[in-house]
C-alpha cells in the first residue's frame, strides 16, 4: 500500500495512533494480558484488512461495492493498529524479564505474543473471505 502523504492523511494517522495508543493502555491496565489482547487484535484486524482489501479488489468493479481508499487504510492500519498492537512494548517487557532471570517466562511470554500474533492474522484472513480468491 502506497498512499499520497498529505496534511490530512498524516493527521489522520496522528489521530488513529493517539486512539490505538489509549485503546493499548487501557487494555494494558485494567485486563490481565493486555498488551497480548491489544497484539492480537492488531493483528487480527491487519489480517482482516489485508483479506477484504484484496477480495474487493479481485471483484468485479462494476459492482456497487465500498472499497476502502488508501488513505483511509492508512489512517486504521498504520495508525490505529499501528499504535494499538506495538510489539516494543512486548520486546521491553520481554528484556526486563530476561535480565531479572525470568527466562523461562520471558520465552514464554514472547512466543505467545508471536503465535497469537500469527494466527490472529490468517483469522483475519480467513474471516474477511480471501478463501474466495483461492
């Protein structure tokens, strides 16, 4: 995905990670796994974006479908999701455990992070009917 950068779309991406940022730390804060919770749907909405996209795009275009623009696909995946599913906040808290002698727990908390990741992401696939290209 390649957008124009403009005033509006960089604002607009500003806006998405102040929103996903503050979705991020509410979820860190009031729910156990949190940032797991935050990490996943990032990516399960990623996933479901990437699918509905390419599916819309493969239909005929001369059905009345809403096809999202790019710059409005930048403004959620980019900034949202972007700010909403960042993983230093994982690499961090996977580095201070590490460092306190928590191995077992940091590898721990890392591979959960990256296999929820995965599959959330080819859910969201999967959900939003890429199946129907294949």
């Amino acid at each position: 995905m390649t957008t124009t950068v403009s005033l509006a779309v960089v604002l607009g991406i500003a806006l998405g990670g102040a929103f996903g940022a503050a979705m991020r730390l509410l979820l860190d804060r009031y729910l156990r796994g949190g940032v797991l919770i935050a990490n996943t749907l990032g990516c399960f909405v990623l996933g479901f974006l990437f699918g509905e996209f390419s599916v819309l795009q493969a239909e005929d275009a001369t059905m009345d479908l809403w096809i999202p623009s790019e710059p409005v696909l930048a403004v959620v995946a980019i900034g949202l999701v972007g700010a909403l599913s960042t993983f230093s906040t994982v690499s961090l808290r996977v580095a201070q455990l590490w460092m306190d002698g928590r191995r077992g727990r940091a590898l721990f908390t890392w591979t959960s992070h990256v296999l929820c990741g995965i599959t959330a992401g080819v859910l969201g696939v999967a959900v939003s009917g890429m199946q129907a290209l294949g």
